[in-house]
C-alpha cells in the first residue's frame, strides 16, 4: 500500500511555515508499514493543486491532501478532488448543521462562507470533525480502471492528527486487507547511544524481525535521549496492547537500567513523580544551566507542589554568599556539594540538585569544556559526581539538564 | 523565473527529519522576487528521482535539489541529473583535491567511497564546498528546446544555506536578467501586532510598493515579535546597502519606538549590551517564569560579565524568607517591588528585574490568568508595572521573559 502526501498552502512555499504534517504523516504511514514515496506542496491554486493530485495518483495507491479544507476562497482542495473524481459539489444538511451548532455553542456569529465547508464531493465519506470546523473527507477515485482513494484533511496540526488516526490510517489498513488497529509504545532512554542500544537489542531485535509484528525503531531525540518505539497491528485494541506487552517486557528486561519513562514522560516530570509520591520537595543550585533546569521544571503542570525555588548563583561571588560555597575553584565537586546543602538550607528543601561546570568557549578552574559537576543533597546525605559532556555552549547546557535530572532520579529509585 | 525545490533522501519522508531545507529556500526565493510553486521530497531511488526531476523540469525554470550529494551508494542526486542531461559523470581531478586536502587537514583517513563527490556530470559547473565535502553544483539542461537549470546543493542545512547564498541566488538573478546581488535588512519589533504594524507602515509601504525595491515582508515569530525585513535587490552590494539604509531610515520614521533590534539581535542580547556599556551588573527574581528569563540571559556568550544570578522563588516562602517580600498576595506590583528589591541585595546587583504572575490554569490572588507584575530596581530607584498576557502556561511565560527585558530596556533607554 501507497499512499503519498499533498500539503496545500501558498503560504508552506513562501517558507511562512514549516510543513511539519507530512513528517508525521510519514512517520505514522512508517509505523503502519505503509509505503510514502513522494510528498509535495502546492500553492493555493486550482489548476496545479488538480494537476498535481492527478500525477500523484497515477503512481500510488492513495493521496492523502492536508490543508486548503477552510470556509475562504483559496481554499480549493475539495475543488480539485472534485474535478479529478469528475463529480459535482454537493451541500450536506448535517455538515452545515454541525458547523452552525458549533459557532452557536460558542457564541459567536458564524460569517456565510463557513457553509463552504459543507460542500461535499458526490460520493465522497465525510470524516466528522471533533476540533474544527472543517470535516475531513475520504474520497474513492477510479484511475485507469484502478480503484484509489484520496483523503482531505485540515491543515491545522492537532486536527490533523486527530483525523489521521482516527479514521485515515483505518480506512488504508482495511483497504490494504491488514488488521485494522495500531497502537504503539515508546520507552524512553538515556545514558546509551543509539549504536549502543541497537546492539544490546540485537536479540530481541532479530526475534520480532522472524515474527514481523510488532516493529521496533530508534528514535535519536537528541539531547532528550533515544526514543525506543514498539508499534503492533491487530484485529483489535486489546490484542495489539497485549502484543505490545510481551515485547515491551521483553525489550525492558534488556535495557530496563536505561528506561526512564514512557510515552509522553519527560524525564521532568518523572524526577516530579517521585518526589511527590515521597512527599519531599526539591530546591536548585544552577550555575552552568544557568536556570534551565528550573525553567523544565516549572514547565510540568502541578510542579509548585514540590519545587520550592532554584539560586541560579553564576557569578562565584553569589555562589560564596547566598549559599556559603567556600573559597576556592567553582566547578568542582566540592564546590557542588556546598551548592546543594546551601540550596537545601536557603530554600527550606528536603531535596537539593546543583550543577556546576564548563559550557565553553574556554576552560575553567583547570576543568576542560564539558565537565559537568552535579550534586546532591538529600537530608543530610550529600553525594556527588563528575561527568563529561559533549558540545558547545547551549549543547552542553541541555545536556546538563538532564544528566543532572537523571542523577536525582536515580537517587530517588535507589533510595 | 520559477525555481522548484526537490529535496532528496528517505529519511524525510520516513519522518525521521523535518525537511526545513525547502522552507528556507521558499522563504530566499520569495524574498528574491523567484517563484517557487512546487516542492516534493523523494526518497533515495534513482528511477523516482530521474522521473520526478523531469516532470519538474517541465513545468519551472529551475529545480534546485537538496540533498544526495553524499559519498554512499545511496546518494544518487548526480547520477540522476547525469540521466537528465543525458550526459555521463566525469572525474573532477580538482574536486577531489579538495576533498583529499580536507581529510589530510583534519588528520583524518578519507574512505575510498569520498571520492564519488567529485564525480561531475560533464558540462556542469561546481560550486565549491567550503565547510563540507560534497560541491555543490550548476547543471545546464533543454528540455524541450528550451534552457532551463537543475542546482544541486548538500542536505545538511549550513552546507545548504551558504551555497544557495553564494551561488545558487546570484544564478538565478543573472538568469532572469535581474541584478546580481540581494541584500536584506531586519527589524526586529515588540508591542505591537501584525495589523498594527500593517497599518501604521501603509505610508511606507504604498511607497516602496511604487518604486518595487526593496520589498517589504512581516515575518512572525510569535514570542519573539514581529520582524520587519527589507531585501534589495541592486548591481553591487553598496548600492543594496545604500538602499536598505535610505529605506531602513524611513520604516524607523514610523515605528522607531517598537524596534528593539536588528538581524541577529535578540532582546537578551540587547538588554545585556545596553547594560554593559552602562557598566551595570544584573540580578532577577523569578516567579512566574520560573528560570526561563535567566536561561535566555546565560545563553548569550559574555552573559557572566554582566549578569550575577536569579533567586527563583517559586514557592511563596522562598519570596518572604530569601527576598524579603511581606507576606500577602504574591501577585501584585507590591510583591515584585520587593522581589527586585530582595534580589538587588541578595545578589549584590546594580539592577534587579522581577517578575510574578499566573500562568494558569487557575486564577490567583484575585489576578487573572496572563497577569504578569514587573518590579525593576535600578540603584535606590523602584518601578513596577501589570501587564496582561495572551495564552496558557508556556505561552504566557514566555511572553513573560520578552514582556519583562523589554520593560528593562526601556527604562535603561530613558534613565
């Protein structure tokens, strides 16, 4: 199965933005095992938009267009779908109605062209819309004989997304003959590279190649660590999340010192969860980060129960007098064992993470760029330790943040 | 003229990279006054390549590829354009210098298969590479009859940008019978939307509509404000420049009092130049942001000349014990007084800036969501002001940092 990618929007070829829908399109289609050959944008205009879609349809099996589904004028997408199934437009009662329910539920006038949206090609599905206005549509064409399909969805990202999975890659894997539910599972890592974990899932990666399904991918997410993606097909839900069990058991009993989280977990908000289930709260010390680290964590919803503060001491003498670092070289572990018990005592925390080191451009204190020093204060036990991390600057600084969140972690589960 | 864009390799459409390539591109050609009406992505196979480039061919001026330039049996952008201009690739003896050099240079053994980069369709012209080690390349083709233009550059966007930059935009305007040289000049603008800007600029830009150069484009960059970019187009780079200058002068005339910098600049840039030169130290106490406002600081280089730290007092606490601030409401202009105050004296700083307010999801002390209170602190004297911020969470903290440096720049300005 083929199903290649039409982005419409002259404003994705002015550069005005990024056409981030068809990487995930391609992802997804990926995952499914879907084949995605070619992906193209197109302005707003009708002859290319039509000329494009045919060429595009002689070579796949399924064209997905994304965009060009709003209530405007240059919004021509169920135009040339039209014009390529060689059908009319014609108004659906029930679309229109959802849309003027829609503006009536929030209150506002609904402006004429909105019923635009309403305008179905004759013989096309239409997919109902949960977020927007505009309903997607699924659209069976006949090319040479052959017979295809095209998909028409928003533009807009989450509407995207939501239709995609809930009704485009359902209707492609039924019409391919393959089980009709996906679902997957990622595991989040850190401290591994990808060589690395690719060869210390060597067996496990050589047992689901002989079985097929699921399948496994990395996932480098740079200085977020690497993504570890299962993603099953069944005839139904529980049968795929069982499938994806087994080999999720099996892929953890591998790699589990490395996992940190799953699917949406940032290691932010798992360094949050366990300190909230041991009813302790955390306080910072950052010099190199900068408050980076802070920043993450004060991004997690629900973190003012457990984060008390950061003293971002940057220059020395802040180090010396708010949290009563001795005299002495900076980036060191000494000086973040200070760091810590100073942050613990100012901040009134039972935790206390520092961080101290060398982003660059030149050496300090005899410390080459990259060396990060943590440490760690929890009650009165204080341990450090000294790491060596890649990249420049901001690189490095990143890289801080989450070497430093993983040490905490690490603590906590051990403790 | 019209140049389309074909962006090459299988991870792209594998979605395991974002093809931000052919958005920058749009975005240069737009500039340039270059149509571009049709970017594809297409996977590492010779036959879809060759297929794709030549229906492309036959509807633009210019194809430029990104991309396949590598040295691996997977790169096969020149093969393909070779086919297309039906010419055979020769060995350039002065590419592959290059190449050996740069190994040699680097200490490193070059890999036999690095020579296939200085394979060059015969009749094409090299762009030579300065920071990597594929050219670049200028490849003349009729198809039917007529002359038209294939560019290859390297996917790796650095490589990409200078290039294009260098070689492939003074082509394009030669070919069009342009002016060889594109010169463009950003102002960067905070406070004010889009259709303000609009419409306080309508003077300007009925007038450069008349004249047609330079252009004049609003680029939205959401936290970050509004830029306004010029670009000329001229025979020399001084006369470009002489132009933006003239032009650049009459935009000021108008929207002076929004513009906090140029090109580059970013508002932590400028805050922190502005304080140098006043030989001023600066302290923050952050609340709302959480860390972010002294991220931003620590990651412009020379930042620990002038910025000594942060006490972030997320916990209501924290404020009354380290700052000093009175207990009462912590959101209020009263509360960020004292917080620059506290952090003034804390952190021994010349300047101290604050900032407290909600982020949502619930209202607090009686203030709305997107409230946010400034305190500033410039020797004895103390200024607060309330602002209300569009967006939830990490929208309204972010547009907290830029709100709060602008209002310390401003008052840095007058003082």
């Amino acid at each position: 199965m083929r199903c290649d990618v039409l982005a419409v929007g002259t404003e994705l070829l002015l550069g005005q933005i990024t056409d981030t829908n068809s990487q995930w399109m391609g992802e997804q289609f990926a995952a499914a095992g879907i084949d995605s050959l070619m992906q193209a944008k197109v302005g707003d205009n009708l002859g290319r938009i039509e000329t494009l879609l045919r060429r595009m349809l002689a070579d796949a099996d399924a064209v997905i267009m994304c965009g060009g589904l709003g209530p405007t004028h240059d919004d021509l997408t169920r135009e040339a779908i039209a014009a390529v199934m060689g059908v009319a437009l014609e108004f659906d009662e029930a679309v229109a109605d959802v849309i003027r329910e829609m503006f009536a539920a929030r209150g506002r006038r609904m402006a004429e062209n909105n019923l635009r949206q309403a305008m179905v090609p004759v013989g096309a599905t239409v997919i109902p819309q949960t977020r927007g206005t505009a309903p997607g549509l699924i659209c069976p064409v006949a090319i040479d004989g052959i017979a295809k399909v095209v998909y028409a969805v928003p533009g807009v990202p989450h509407e995207m997304k939501d239709m995609v999975q809930r009704a485009v890659l359902p209707d492609l894997l039924a019409r391919s003959g393959e089980a009709a539910v996906i679902r997957s599972r990622t595991l989040r890592t850190w401290g591994e590279s990808e060589s690395g974990l690719n060869e210390r899932l060597d067996g496990v990666i050589a047992r689901l190649d002989g079985v097929g399904n699921p399948t496994l991918a990395f996932l480098a997410s740079g200085w977020e660590g690497i993504k570890v993606r299962l993603t099953a097909k069944a005839p139904t839900v529980p049968e795929a999340d069982a499938l994806l069990a087994t080999w999720e058991a099996d892929v953890r009993s591998v790699v589990d010192d490395i996992v940190f989280g799953v699917d949406d977990d940032t290691m932010e908000s798992v360094v949050l969860q366990l300190l909230r289930e041991r009813g302790l709260s955390l306080g910072l010390a950052e010099s190199v980060t900068g408050g980076l680290v802070a920043g993450r964590i004060t991004n997690v919803p629900g973190a003012s129960e457990v984060f008390r503060g950061s003293v971002v001491s940057y220059a020395s003498e802040v180090k010396f007098t708010v949290l009563g670092v001795p005299e002495g070289p900076v980036v060191s572990e000494a000086a973040a064992a200070a760091m810590a018990v100073g942050a613990q005592r100012v901040l009134g925390a039972d935790v206390a993470l520092s961080l101290t080191g060398v982003a660059g451009p030149a050496e300090q204190d005899g410390m080459p760029v990259g060396s990060l020093c943590v440490g760690l204060a929890v009650g009165s036990d204080v341990r450090t330790q000294t790491f060596r991390l890649p990249g420049l600057r901001d690189q490095m600084r990143q890289m801080s943040v989450i070497t430093a969140l993983d040490f905490l972690r690490r603590t906590l589960l051990a403790g």
